[in-house]
C-alpha cells in the first residue's frame, strides 16, 4: 500500500512542475509550447525547420537513369542488282541518360550502326546523337527543345546508286528546334522554330575517280504554329502552319541555277484520344514552294495526312501512318523538288512474357517535280524477340523491299538477319 501511495505521490509532483510557467532564464527540456523557447515553432514554418533534413532537388536516388543496348546481327542480303548476294556482321550500340525534374525533364542519346562486309569493306551506317527536354513555366506554359546531329553512309549497292559506285557519300547533318505551349483554356496554342544543316561528302567509284556532291548541301530555317479547339473531351479541331526556307550552297549542275525555295504549308484536321486503346488523327492541306530564281516553275501540292494507335489491351499494339513532304531532290538531273507520299503500318504482339512478335508494311510514292519521272517503292518484314534473360534477347528478322524508279528497271531486295541484344 505504500509503495503505491508513494508512486502517485512522485507522479503528481511531476505534472505540478510541468504546469507552472517557465521563469526567465529556466531550461525546461520538453519546451512550455509559449512558442519562445522552441526552435521549431520560431520562423516561417514554410521554409524553417531547425530539426529537419535536407532533401536533394532532384526526384529521384541518382542524377540520371540510363539504359543502354547493344545489338549484335549477322545476316544475307541481296540487293536484285544481279550481284549476288553479300554477307554482312552489324553492330548496334546505344545509350541514353535521362532525368526527371519537377518542373519537366531532359535526355541525352547516342546511337549507331556499324556494318562489316564478308569481302572485307566496312561501313559505318550512322551516328547520331540527340539531347533535348522540356521545361514548364507554370501549370499552362511548356517550353521544349530538342538538337540532333547525325554522321551517315548509304549501301552504294543500293537502287539510289549506280553500278560502278564504291562508297557513298557520307552525310552530316545537324538541326534543332524549339517551341511553346500555353493551355487557353478550350484552346491550346503551340508555336515553334528550327534551323539545320546537311553537308555532303564525295562519291567514290570503282575508278578510285571522285564526284563532288557539293550542290546537294543545305541550310533550313522554319517556324510554324498549332492553334487547337477541344470541341468534347478527348476530341480536338486543329489547324497547323508553317513557312519553311532552303538555301543552297552552289547551283545546281543540271539547272546551272541555285534551287533555294520557300515553302509554305497549311493542314486542318481532328484528333481524337479513346482513353489508352485508340488515338487517331487525320488532316488535309496545301502546301506551296516558291522557288527563288524566276527561270524555276513553283509548284502546289495536296498534303495528306494520318495517324491511328491501337492498343485493345498490353499484348497488341497497331500502328499506322500516312505522311507526305516535300523535300530536295537529291541527284535526280533536272528536277527541282521531291515530294513523296508514303504510308507504313506496324504491328507488335506479346506472345507471352518471353516472346514478341513485330511485322510491319510501307509505300511510298515520289514525284519529282520538273521532269517526268517517278519513282515507288513498296515492301514488308517480319520479326521476333525471345527474352532469353533479363539482360539478353534473341532476335530474327526478314526484310522485302521492290523499287521501281523510271527508267531504270525494278529491283527487289531481300535481307536475313539473326542475333543477338545485350541491353540494361
């Protein structure tokens, strides 16, 4: 009994003393909650935090998220020339960083192709490099940019080359383009801007004898706006612009003039979202090339345009595209522009966790404008993926492709590859 008298004796002793106000100059251990003698309770309590941990700026555990590959292929290739067939080793390296910030995020890529000939010559296909991200001002405005350069060399056994072609010319190419979007509410207004350039390197022949590709370098400049109207959730009326310059670095040598053009392009069309199953988008317009020197015929152009995603559940994926642009005609003798129509569909099916199946089919159509000539070419592939770890892939893929470019025969190549995909 009196043991416990005693503890209710201490125990009342204490909360006397816990509740008689702090004297000046008194240390009380477990504060008076007066707000005077507490660190934590003095300040902003927004922003000052005596007891508190820092926290890094960025979102997540490292500065940058990486995945790489490296693709691994051996394949036959016949190019319908009559030559034979070649066999060829390809490698495929490829590593991108990204990071995610709160106000956006960026990346940096790099990629390539490098091929290695049986008969003993080699190519590096292409180089390129990207880097980019996007930055929000506020809830309703986004800033973007992106820069690519790329370092590239066509197959001189392909259908643009002819016969007695050794190496292809390589090709170095850079551009860039920035742009904003601010959210109006029903409206959305989006406007941008780019430059590039593209410089190209003799041709070689089977002569050791060279020529020189000078008249095929370039210089860009463009901008362009978007203005969309959401007319029901999910369902957005667009109308695009853009004015895009081309200057030539000399004249051209078939023309004996410089080819540098305007060109003025204006679509309409409806976008559409259906949740994360379909997306579909489609426009028409005009497009209109001014060409500079006045001895040059301009020339008009119907722009097509389409875009459909379907994605009915986690295992198929459908795509399809149709696209037309108009760009320089290349080597093509006399003409003054290129414009080329071209759809492509795609299809991926998981099969399961282990295995994924890809097929995919392309048209296109080119009119080159200032002689009669045209050239199409059509085609399809098939492929497969098998997981064989977590680090490895398995791959297998067949190619065909038919070109026929007037007035040169049709040719049709078909292409085996197997290998293997290292990748994070």
């Amino acid at each position: 009994m009196r043991t416990r008298r005693t503890g209710i004796a201490v125990s009342a002793m204490a909360l006397t003393l816990l509740s008689v106000p702090a004297g000046a100059g008194e240390f009380v251990p477990v504060g008076d909650g007066s707000a005077t003698n507490n660190a934590d309770l003095l300040g902003n309590p927004a922003i000052d935090c005596a007891n508190c941990t820092a926290t890094p700026p960025y979102e997540t555990d490292t500065p940058f998220d990486i995945d790489w590959s490296l693709g691994l292929r051996g394949g036959i290739r016949d190019d319908g020339t009559g030559n034979g067939p070649t066999y060829q080793l390809i490698a495929l390296p490829s590593v991108t960083l990204k990071q995610q910030t709160i106000r956006g995020g960026y990346d940096v890529g790099l990629s390539g192709e490098l091929t290695y000939e049986v008969e003993g010559s080699a190519r590096i296909g292409s180089i390129s490099g990207t880097a980019g991200g996007e930055y929000k001002l506020d809830a309703l405005t986004t800033l973007t940019g992106r820069g690519n350069f790329k370092a590239s060399q066509d197959d001189p056994g392909g259908p643009d080359y002819d016969s007695n072609v050794a190496a292809a010319p390589v090709v170095l190419s850079g551009d860039g383009e920035i742009g904003a979007s601010r959210d109006l509410g029903a409206f959305n207004l989006a406007v941008r801007g780019s430059a590039g350039r593209e410089v190209y390197g003799e041709t070689v022949y089977d002569d050791n004898s060279t020529s020189d590709n000078t008249f095929q370098n370039t210089t860009a400049y463009g901008v362009g706006a978007r203005l969309g109207y959401e007319l029901t959730p999910g369902l957005v009326a667009f109308i695009d612009t853009e004015a895009d310059y081309l200057a030539y670095d000399v004249a051209s040598p078939s023309l004996l003039v410089k080819l540098d053009n305007v060109t003025y392009a204006g679509r309409a069309g409806l976008n559409a979202r259906f949740n994360e199953t379909l997306e579909l988008e489609g426009s028409l317009g005009l497009g209109y090339t001014d060409l500079i020197d006045e001895t040059l015929d301009d020339f008009s152009a119907v722009l097509y345009g389409a875009r459909a995603v379907f994605k009915p559940d986690e295992t198929l994926t459908l795509t399809g595209a149709l696209t037309t642009t108009i760009s320089q005609p290349g080597t093509t003798s006399g003409a003054t522009a290129k414009l080329t129509y071209a759809a492509s569909g795609q299809v991926e099916y998981l099969v399961n966790p282990w295995l994924k199946l890809r097929a995919d089919a392309q048209w296109n159509q080119a009119h080159y404008q200032g002689i009669d000539s045209e050239e199409q070419s059509w085609g399809f592939g098939a492929g497969a993926d098998y997981l064989l770890n977590e680090r490895t892939d398995l791959t297998a893929d067949y190619s065909f492709l038919r070109t026929e470019k007037t007035p040169a025969p049709a040719t049709d190549e078909h292409q085996v590859t197997v290998g293997v995909k290292f990748h994070r």
